[in-house]
C-alpha cells in the first residue's frame, strides 16, 4: 500500500536565527517537509539564503497580526495601531471580523509580503499560510485567492484539526479560527488551491507533540482512508530576549522552552520507524 504522505511544515522561518538554526537541521536530517518563511522577521533575509543553499522547501507565512507591516504604516492605516505595529492576533481578527480593517489595506499588504518572498526566495511562494492562521477569515479569504492566481500560488493550509474528536480540545480562539477554516475551505477548493487530506497541530503544539501523538493522527489518517496530512510544528533552538521578532521584538511563544521540545521531538530517532509502521513517511515539499 502507498504510504500516508506526511507532510510535515515548519512555521515562522525568518524569526530569528536561534528558531532558524533549529529548522534548517530539522531538513538536513530529513525530519521536516518544508518551512514557512515570514518576509517581516528579523532573519528572513539571511534564512532565505541558509533555505535556498540546502533546498529547503519554502512557502509564504503571511503576517498581518504582529510587529510591523512590510508597507509603511500610512499607506495601511487599518491594519495597524498607533504605535505603527499590527493590531496582535486577538486585536486583528475582532478588527477585521467587525469590518473596521479595510480589505484594500489587507491586499496590499498581502501583495507586498508575496513580493519580498520572491526577492528573499528568487521565486514566488509555491503554498501559503497564515501567521495565528489569519488567512481564512471570510474578510480576507476572497483577496487571498486572487493573490494565490496572480502570484500562482498552489497550495495552502487548513486549519481544521483532524480527527474532529480533538476539537473540544481547542482554545476558544483556536476554536474560532477552525470554525472559518470549514468555510474558507471550500472557496480554496474552487480557487483551485491545493492542501492535504488532513490537518494537525493546533492540539499537538509545544509540549503536547510527541512522537505518539503525531503517529496517532497519522493511524486516524489510515483508518480513514485519506492519503495526506499535514502536521505543523514550530520548532527551534530558545531565543535570545533581545533579538528577533517581527519588528517588535520577539515574543514570549518564540521563547518559550516548547520551541526546543518539539525540536527535539522531530529528531527522535524513532520517528521514521514510528510512522511506517501505521503506514505513513514524511515527505518532501508541500504538493500533491
């Protein structure tokens, strides 16, 4: 039987160079499928390069929620505070859901975040996501459609924990966030956006990932006779107070001591044979 393709994806890429350093050796072991790269953090430039040299695979982790946008603040007045930086992920979504954040700004934005990528990367993004998975408010789902054709993006994340037994299981803003994935799914189809079967790592992030865990939606994949999952996972080395972020500095999940849990539950040497034996296998990329 063919494998259940695991698609296993590292977010926030670019953070910073502790977080960077963790993900590039998580893919020269073999232990990842691909990252995703945030153009407004303080490495993307120099993680880019590092991605590029080793063929990492990379996609867009779009940011509209934390530090600072890639526009000047005048030229996205909606999108931030203030202080000039984005509105937070709470501040943002209650913002764009309540519709006092202008879907031109959040355009914009987008468009310019896919534009540095492909100066940072030499290419366009080839799959996309969102930073606190922003990217399927109904808001913001049409704009990020168009901005999939015009830069042919192909692939793209759904949020939807998988199995939906896990779901009572979610924080109330998690919860939110799954409840416009179910909605904003069936626009990405019709775009003609690409994801896998199933998805899994809002219930199994920080110090609840362990290999069982990850084996055991990988079983519930099988069992249910899809083919692909995608798990995501933030990994990294502990950051440094002072250094990395968004623009703003980095933040307290960005130095939590789960950063380097979920590093090193990638590495355990009995991944690989964990996961063939429920039939699965990490695989490269982020396609079909």
């Amino acid at each position: 039987a063919v494998p259940v393709a695991v698609h296993i994806v590292a977010d926030d890429l670019g953070y910073c160079c502790d977080r960077d350093r963790g993900i590039l050796e998580l893919w020269r072991g073999g232990h990842i499928s691909a990252a995703c790269l945030l153009v407004t953090g303080a490495s993307a430039d120099a993680a880019a390069r590092e991605a590029a040299a080793i063929g990492l695979p990379l996609g867009l982790h779009l940011n509209l929620t934390e530090g600072r946008p890639v526009l000047p603040a005048d030229e996205v007045p909606t999108l931030v505070g203030a202080d000039g930086l984005l509105l937070g992920k709470e501040g943002f979504v209650d913002a764009c859901l309540a519709g006092h954040v202008s879907r031109t700004d959040m355009a914009r934005e987008m468009d310019a975040q896919a534009h540095a990528f492909a100066a940072a990367v030499g290419a366009p993004p080839p799959f996309i996501n969102g930073h606190n998975h922003v990217h399927v408010l109904p808001p913001l789902v049409p704009a990020l459609c168009e901005l999939a054709h015009a830069h042919a993006i192909s692939g793209i994340r759904v949020p939807v924990e998988f199995p939906a037994s896990k779901t009572p299981s979610l924080s109330p803003f998690l919860a939110r966030i799954e409840e416009h994935a179910h909605t904003a799914r069936a626009a990405f189809a019709r775009a003609g956006l690409w994801s896998p079967d199933a998805f899994a790592g809002m219930t199994t992030m920080g110090a609840a990932l362990s290999v069982a865990a990850i084996v055991d939606v990988c079983e519930h994949v099988r069992a249910a006779g899809l083919a692909s999952c995608e798990i995501m996972v933030h990994p990294g080395y502990p950051g440094t107070p002072d250094l990395g972020g968004c623009g703003a500095g980095p933040d307290a999940f960005s130095l939590s001591p789960d950063r380097a849990h979920e590093l090193a539950v990638l590495r355990d040497v009995d991944m690989a044979a964990a996961l063939a034996r429920v039939g699965a296998a990490i695989r490269p990329g982020f396609t079909a």
